[in-house]
C-alpha cells in the first residue's frame, strides 16, 4: 500500500497539470514554446535518469533512494507552486522530474525483493501496474476538482503533505534492500545513458513542431553519440549499468518493446481524448476528466486479475487478448464526432483500460523475470524507461498526426473563405491554424456571421485528426499482438537468479 500510494502520486503527476496550461499560460504569460517546455521538463528529466536511479538503489538501498525521491519531489512541488515566472516553473518540473525517477524504479524493486516467490509478485506487479494506469487515468480529475476551487498553485502545492505521509509511513513500514554485493557503480555508464536519453526526449519532443532545426539535429546527434558510446561502455565494462546480454532474451526483450507499446498507446490517448472532451464537446475540465473514469475502471479491475488470468491461459495468449482490446478500442475512439454522447464514449475508454490492464503486469512481469533480484533497481529503471519513452513517442507520433490532419483542414478551410476573411487579422488566422485549444480562444474575435462557421470546420479538422491518430495507435498495437504471439514466452513464472 504504501509503494503504490508513492507510485500514485508521480504517476498523477504525468497527466494533472494538462487542465491547468490554459491558467498558467493567462498568469505567467507564458508562451507556448514555455508551456510546452513546463510539460515536458518532467518528462525529460525523468527518463534520462531513471536508470542511474535505478543503480542508486541496488547500491546504496532502494528504500533510501525512494526516501530521496520522496524528498526532492516535494521539493521541487513547493518550488512549482511559488514560481514566479515561467523560466522557474520549468527548473522545477525539471526537479520534480529527477524526484519521480528516483521514485518510480525503488516501488517496484522493493515490490520485488518483498514478493520474491512468482505468483506473490505476479500479484503484486497486477496492483502496481494498475495504481501507475489509473494515477494517468484520473490525473484530469484530481487537476479540475483542485481548479474548481484554487488556482493553478494547488496542483502542486498538494503534493509536499501527501509525500510527507508517505515518507513516514515508508520509514516505519519498508524495510531496506539492495544488492548484497554492493557493487561498484558504473558512473561513466550512467552518465552517458542519462546524457544519451535526455538528448533522445528532447529530440522526441522537439522534432514534431520545429522539425529540422539546429535543436534538434544536435540533440540528434547528441543521442546517437551518447547512446553509442554507452553500449560501447557497457560491452567492456566490470560492472555494467545495463547487461546488454539480457535482450538477448526474449521475454526481456519483448517485455520491454510491450510495455513500450501499451503506453505509447496510453499518453498518445490522454493528450487527444481530454482536448476532444473540452475543446470539441464543450466539457469543463472536470467533466472531462470524469467523463475519463470509465479507463481508469477498466484498468483498476483488470490489472489486478491479470496474474490470475494469465495462470489459466497463459501469459502470452494474455497480452495477445490485451493488445487485441487495446486496438479495437482504438479503432472505436477514432470514430467520436461532435454528437458522441458519454453512453458511446464510456465503454470504449473502459475497453482501452480493460486491456492494457490484462497486457501491461505480464509484460512487467516478463522483464523482471530474467533479471537477478539482487539488480531489481535496474531491471525496475528498464521497465519505467521503457514506459516513459514509449509515452513521450506516443505523445510525439500521435500528436504529429493530429497536428497535420488539423492544419491541411484548417488551411482547406481559411482558403475556401479567403474572400470573407480578408479583413481578419493575420494574428487571428495564425493562432486558428496553431492549434484548437488556441483557436478556442480567438475564434470569438471573427466577424459575427463567421464564429459558428469557424468552430465547425477547427472541430471538424480536430477531429480527422484524432481518427488518424487512434487508427495509427490501433495499427501498432495490432502490430505489438502479431510480435509478442510469436515471440513472447507462454508463461513467467521465475525471477532469474
């Protein structure tokens, strides 16, 4: 209970804030550039280092750095909530970053080295993997009932007391672990993977709306250079950060590229599905997000039946299911128009969370298997990495796909009426070809005979958007199905020793 609270909390993290950029950007004045960069700071950050965390914790003690964690989120959280400008609410998302990544991997370690036996951690692996999904899932909601009631402040100035129960209950309630050995730790792999995968985010990230800019071809580069000098490393090193023989296996492997898959389908979804809700049907942000509870439902109670399920069925035949759910759901989302009603939206958010709860524990599983407990913080920093990455690239991909559907709409649109849009500001014009969130704000500045005209056609653009983007969601996780039904073990049933 107390690792997943943890858990839960970073997890909410990931998704809270994205009802609050319309409030910050109004108080900081903060561009868009900055806004984004407020988002995604967190997400940078924590993936670059969360596999020298994961080390940190089989060295020096998983419970330690999970208190370490617990601190230098709070930290940063109270920092987030007293920023006075933009430029320092971004530092501080970058920190909290750093606090989430020290967290994520000493959960499921410990959760580990507490559950050794197999079908304990199966079961605990179903309930971590659920608490992660629905901490996404209802992130939304947490964020709109605290704008309901404060400003944009709260949403991070409620994270210090609630870390501040779970570093109590931690102190009395975890015992300590770590690797018995007490290695010595690779520092020069670990700088370079963290290096290698903070220059692979920002690429990730910046790649979609700059396109080929300086940025991106020097962390381009960059990653290319870091990330090949790590694997060179890591080949001749006494000690590796990271084993490169264990993708040799195929459990780990496919474990990995599954659990990469799952939630590169998951963000990719809660960065469209909330701005169709808001922006398309008209919710309050609140209203969206428990307009989302139905996916975090699905999650909740198919995690946790998964290592059930799995023991009668098998794992893989398992993931196949999970996958197949995933797509179909996918497919079904890509057909919401303006007129869906929740009694059509529910159920095809509550499928999508249905299976990524049945897939995700087995894939989670799988990776955990085939690593030694004694290195449970690293096989835990993979498993998160590979998470974290494969969000950032749904984020990436699918927002890409949504954003040039949306534009050659737009600009089909703003041709078609050239003539009675000669007297609209370029400013106006540009801000309704950005994006719909900012065409939701200066589409009232339009001559009164062309608002209701305008709001159809951006709704209309969003959404052929959003269809190609959940039909490309579906199509690779009909893909990841094919892979892991020829290649994923039938059962995992022993940690590797």
């Amino acid at each position: 209970m107390v690792l997943s609270a943890a858990l839960a909390l970073i997890a909410l993290d990931n998704t809270i804030l994205n009802v609050a950029l319309p409030s910050l950007q109004q108080d900081l004045a903060a561009s868009t550039e900055e806004l984004q960069w407020v988002v995604d700071a967190y997400s940078v950050l924590f993936a670059g280092t969360l596999l020298l965390s994961g080390a940190l914790g089989d060295r020096f003690g998983r419970r330690r750095i999970l208190v370490l964690g617990l601190l230098v989120f709070a930290g940063g959280s109270l920092a987030a909530g007293l920023a006075p400008d933009a430029t320092n609410l971004i530092v501080s998302r970058a920190v909290m970053g750093i606090g989430g990544a020290l967290i994520m991997p000493a959960t499921l370690s410990l959760l580990v080295a507490t559950f050794p036996l197999a079908p304990q951690r199966a079961r605990a692996i179903g309930i971590w993997t659920a608490v992660a999904g629905v901490g996404v899932a209802i992130g939304p909601i947490a964020g709109g009932l605290l704008l309901e009631h404060f400003t944009w402040h709260a949403i991070f100035f409620v994270n210090p007391p609630l870390m501040a129960v779970v570093l109590i209950a931690t102190l009395l309630l975890i015992p300590e672990s770590a690797d018995p050995s007490r290695p010595r730790l690779d520092l020069l792999g670990g700088v370079l993977v963290s290096t290698g995968l903070i220059c692979l985010v920002v690429t990730i990230v910046e790649l979609p709306g700059s396109g080929l800019t300086p940025v991106t071809l020097l962390s381009g580069l960059a990653t290319v250079i870091l990330l090949g000098g790590f694997i060179g490393w890591e080949r001749r090193a006494p000690r590796p950060l990271l084993p490169l023989a264990l993708f040799g296996q195929r459990a780990f492997a496919i474990g990995v590229l599954t659990v990469a898959l799952v939630y590169f389908a998951l963000m990719g979804a809660m960065f469209v599905l909330p701005q169709y809700l808001q922006l398309v049907l008209g919710m309050s942000p609140l209203a969206a997000g428990l307009a989302i509870v139905p996916g975090a439902a699905g999650l909740l109670v198919s995690a946790p039946l998964s290592p059930l399920l799995a023991q009668r069925w098998g794992a893989r035949r398992l993931v196949v299911i999970g996958l197949l759910i995933v797509a179909a759901a996918l497919l079904l989302a890509s057909r919401f128009n303006a007129t869906t009603g929740l009694i059509a939206i529910g159920p095809v958010l509550g499928m999508l969370g249905a299976g990524m709860g049945l897939a995700l524990p087995q894939a989670t599983n799988a990776v955990l298997a085939c690593v030694p407990r004694a290195r449970a913080g690293m096989g835990s920093a993979v498993n998160d990495a590979a998470a974290e990455l494969g969000g950032s690239l749904g984020v990436a991909i699918l927002g890409s796909i949504l954003g040039v559907a949306y534009l050659t709409r737009v600009d089909g649109a703003i041709a078609a009426a050239a003539g009675r849009l000669a007297e609209v500001p370029a400013t106006v014009l540009d801000a309704i070809r950005e994006s719909l969130a900012t065409a939701s704000l200066v589409v009232p500045q339009l001559p009164p005979d062309l608002i209701e005209p305008a709001r159809e056609a951006v709704g209309t653009a969003y959404l052929a958007g959003m269809g190609g983007a959940m039909v490309a969601g579906a199509g690779l996780a009909l893909l990841a199905a094919a892979l892991v039904g020829s290649l994923f073990p039938r059962r995992v049933d022993t940690v590797a020793e």
